[in-house]
C-alpha cells in the first residue's frame, strides 16, 4: 500500500510539472516580433541596392529601399512594379518620391511608412510577399531616357 502511495505521489507531481511547462509554454506573448523581409537588388557601377518590408503592430507595414554609391546632382526613382522583371506591367504598386543624391558616391534611401491599402483596398505584409511584383530604381539620363540603377524581383513562389 505504501508503495502504492508513493508510486502516486511521483506520478501526481510529475503530472504538476508537466501541466506547469505547458501552461507556461501557451502563454501569450505580449510583444510579438515585427516580421520583415529584405530583397537585395540587383545593381549596376559597383553599387548595393535593397528593399525591405516590415510589418507593424497595427498590421500596417512599411517599406525601406536604399541605393549606395550614387551619383551626384542625380534623381532618383524607387518604384515596386506589379509582375516581374521578365514580364513586366505598367502597373506600379508602390511609388516612392524622388530623390536627388547630393554627393558622388553617398548612400540614398527612401521610405514608405505605415502602409494599410493599395488602391483603396486592405493590403498587407502578407499582400505584399504574395504578390507577384519587382522593385526598381531608375534615373533618368542627359537625353530623357531611363536607366536603371537596380532591380530584383521580390516575389517568391511559395
């Protein structure tokens, strides 16, 4: 009987422990970490280009895209496309404001915060990284042609 008793005991504690761990393990967190995702351009001259999304609390997210090594008295265009770069639409997504670099060889950004719709209907992070789309930053040269300057697709099959 006492055998029995203690053989008990052993298993009602070990059911505590393992009630305790689990119910510790579903708690709720309190501060979810934001999700992000960076997609390195493709550019030209030597320089480094990329953009990234992240998500924000309110289910918003924002939009950083960044150009090293650019030229000076030059404007730039940052812009995510619908499609990709193989097949290409006219439809621009998301379309940053210029930038003019102010020195050769300096490090540029552009940014797009708290983004909520696209064309008047909910969009999210997850709208984005769904999608079929590329960025693209392009410069317009002395003739009034465009350049690219770096372009990546930013959709991948899941």
């Amino acid at each position: 009987m006492l055998m029995f008793k203690n053989h008990a005991l052993k298993l009602g504690l070990l059911a505590t422990a393992v009630f305790g761990v689990t119910l510790a393990a579903c708690s709720k967190d309190d501060s979810p970490s934001a999700r992000n995702k960076k997609y390195a351009l493709v550019a030209a001259g030597g320089a480094s280009a990329d953009i990234t999304a992240t998500e924000n609390a309110d289910s918003s997210f924002n939009l950083k895209i960044t150009l090293t090594k650019t030229t000076k008295d030059t404007t730039y265009f940052f812009n995510v496309i619908k499609g990709s770069i193989g097949t290409p639409t006219t439809d621009t997504l998301f379309k940053f404001s210029p930038f003019k670099s102010t020195a050769t060889g300096s490090t540029i950004s552009a940014t797009l915060s708290n983004i909520k719709t696209l064309n008047g209907t909910k969009f999210t992070f997850d709208s984005l990284v769904k999608r079929p789309a590329f960025a693209i930053i392009s410069f317009k040269k002395a003739a009034g042609t465009d350049s690219v300057a770096a372009k990546a697709n930013m959709y991948q099959a899941q």
